[in-house]
C-alpha cells in the first residue's frame, strides 16, 4: 500500500536472479499492493516485482489490457490488475507483430520489438488458485515483457550498442533530473525524455497510458 521508487536502468538490481514464490502470504499480498499503486502512479500497464527491487517471479498487467477492465468488452469498471505468479510462457504465435515498448524502468524510452501475436501464459493468481491468460496483440505483448523481467531481460537487449549508448546517456540526464534539476525555458539540453504527456511510458498504446 505504497508507491515504491522504480528502479532504472542501468542498476543493476533489473538484472538479479528471481526466485519463485512458494505461496500467497500477507507479505505478498501487500507486495501486490505495492506493485498496483506503484503501476498507477507511474501510469503503466504492467510492472514486474523487480523493477521495485523484490527479485521474485510476479508480475502484474492492467485489468483493461487484460480484457478484464473498463477497456474490455463488459469486463468490471475498475477491476484490480491481474497478477502473474511464478508464470510459465506455454505458447506463442509463430506469427509475429512489431511495435514501440516502453518501460518504467527506461522512462521516455521506446523501442520497436518484434513479438509473438499471441501467447498463453499459466501462473499462480493472487487468489493462490493456478490460472491460464491467452492473450493477442497489447496483452500478449505486456505478458512476454513482463516475463522477460523475471530472467533479466531488458529493452535494451533488443537493439544495438549505438542505439544502447544513446539511451543509457538520456538515462543518465534523467537521474540528474531526478536529483533536483528544474527544467526552464533557458535549458541547453534536450529535454524529450519526460514531459511529454502525450505518450507516456511503456508499452504501445493507443492512448495516452503505457509502459511496463
Ligand atoms: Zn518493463
């Protein structure tokens, strides 16, 4: 019941071995507590336990992405975010689909990745009962990068290493910024990593919300 503070690449916490989760205690309902409010703040449409610094297999996707929330087709207004414990990829389309990701652990970074379409995930709710999601296009694509936190895979993983410098030098000016820095008129330095409400973190979406 508390927004954490996201961790940022390149800390290398995002890169730490996860463990499984034996079963749903209160201390891990209150970790799914964390990881909402912390999701909502951020305006994501996923976040995975690491990228708060707890290094275990759960993650969570919006209930609209997951066709279960007010984006849906008569899903429940509201409804909670779906969590994924120790999650297992069963399936994957061979066909595949490219679009622009974005991370709450790069903030105002996007990055073009080719995907699955389609993919089925099985994992343990927060309710402790097993469950199986077959999830197309965003939902697909918010499991399978979600799931790529839990073995340390990362945006960057996926592009070259000019396109990786770039981005770990817009990374770097926004710790700064973070630190204190106010952005004014008179700034010499670009300033498109934040800002721009237009396009939020994460991944693609249509509207103005993303990020996982
Ligand atoms: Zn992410």
């Amino acid at each position: 019941m508390a927004v954490r503070p996201i961790v940022i690449w390149p800390d290398p916490r995002l890169r730490e071995a996860t463990r499984p989760i034996a079963e749903v205690t209160d201390e891990i309902r209150s970790l799914y507590r964390d990881l909402v409010d912390t999701m909502y703040a951020y305006d994501g449409v996923g976040i995975a336990a690491i990228q708060i610094g707890v290094p275990v297999r759960m993650f969570l996707v919006d209930a609209a992405i997951a066709g279960q929330g007010d984006a849906g087709s008569g899903g429940e207004r509201g409804a909670d975010p779906l969590a994924f414990i120790n999650p297992e990829v069963l399936a994957m389309s061979g066909e595949k689909e490219k679009a622009d990701e974005g991370c709450l652990s790069f903030p105002g970074i996007y990055v073009p990745i080719e995907r699955p379409r389609r993919a089925r995930v099985r994992a343990m709710g927060i309710d402790g009962k097993t469950f199986e999601a077959a999830g197309e296009g965003l939902f697909a694509r918010a499991m399978l990068h979600e799931h790529d936190h839990l073995t340390g895979k990362l945006l960057v993983d996926f592009v070259g290493p000019l396109k990786k410098r770039q981005i770990k030098r817009k990374l770097e000016r926004h710790v700064e910024d973070a630190d204190g820095h106010v952005h004014g008129e008179d700034c010499q330095h670009d300033h498109d990593h934040d800002h721009e409400h237009g396009q939020a973190h994460g991944v693609a979406l249509p509207a103005s919300r993303s990020g996982a």
